[in-house]
C-alpha cells in the first residue's frame, strides 16, 4: 500500500464537480482525508475563481496506474484537453505525491512542483499533512507553509460541507 496526495481543482460548476471529484475518489480508492476547501483566483490565465483542495488516502495500485485511475475521474466528469495548460476546468486531479517517491517519467513528476509554488496547494497539504517532509527539501509541510509568501495570491478558506 502506498499513500497518496491529490489536488483537486475546479472552475466550472465548481461546487458540483468538487463533489462528484470527491465521490469518485471514494468509489476509486476507498477512505479520503480531505482539507478544507479554498477558494483561488485562476494562476497561469483569466478564468473564474477555483475551489481546490488536497486529498489524502491508500493505495494499491502502482504509481502510473494510479495517475491513470485520476485521468480516467477527470475524463468522466467532463474534462476538455483540447485547450491550452492553464484554461478553466471541470476537474482537475494532479497526483502530488505517492510515498516519498522521486519520479520523473512518461509525463509524470513527483513530488509535483505545484506544491512549492502554489498557496492552493501547499496551505491544504499543510493542514492534513503538517509533519510530513516533502521528499525533495525534507523540510515539513507546515514549516513550508509557514515561510510561504502569502501575498503571492489570493487564497480562502470556504465552508463547504460533503
């Protein structure tokens, strides 16, 4: 078993999509440690704002297989690929980390950078992983987030119930 760190991002149908991202992952995977849920301005183009969160939880499936499982969510829950990188999105599930796994292969990088460089994803994955290291700096999630440049973007927590 290995345990996982997803980020889940969405600017269209926010809410619905954030729930129907979170369902699939329980039928895919099982139990989910979820963060609050944040609202973002869009990073990278002009678009609505996005709900993202990070999600913790078990696996066994291999690490492709897994990255594959989280396209497979994405594609059924109606995300256009046919666009540019950064443009609005149904869904969007980027596998942070799997362990401690180094890994750059076959278009998939881990730990993902976005986690050193985005208030969206760092602030959630200090909250429901604050002791654990980063496998690249071994510097703990919540000292990351602690010398964070906050003013870097706009980020909020929102209620959100499941």
């Amino acid at each position: 078993m290995a345990t996982i760190y997803i980020s889940l991002g969405s600017n269209i149908n926010r809410e619905s999509n954030t729930r129907a991202g979170v369902e699939a992952l329980r039928q895919a995977f099982g139990e989910l440690i979820l963060s609050s849920v944040y609202e973002s301005e869009a990073v990278g183009f002009d678009g609505d704002a996005f709900y993202n969160m990070v999600i913790a939880c078990e696996v066994v499936s291999a690490v492709h297989d897994t990255n594959q499982i989280l396209r497979d969510i994405e594609d059924v829950n109606g995300r256009d690929r046919t666009g540019p990188k950064f443009s609005s999105r149904t869904l969007d599930l980027d596998l942070l980390l799997y362990d401690d796994l180094i890994l750059d292969e076959h278009g998939l990088t881990l730990p993902r950078g976005e986690i050193l460089k985005n208030a969206f994803v760092l602030w959630p994955m200090a909250e429901i992983a604050p002791d654990l290291k980063h496998p690249e700096t071994q510097t703990s999630y919540a000292e990351l987030w602690s010398a964070f440049d906050k003013n870097k973007e706009s980020l909020k927590p929102i209620e959100f119930s499941f």
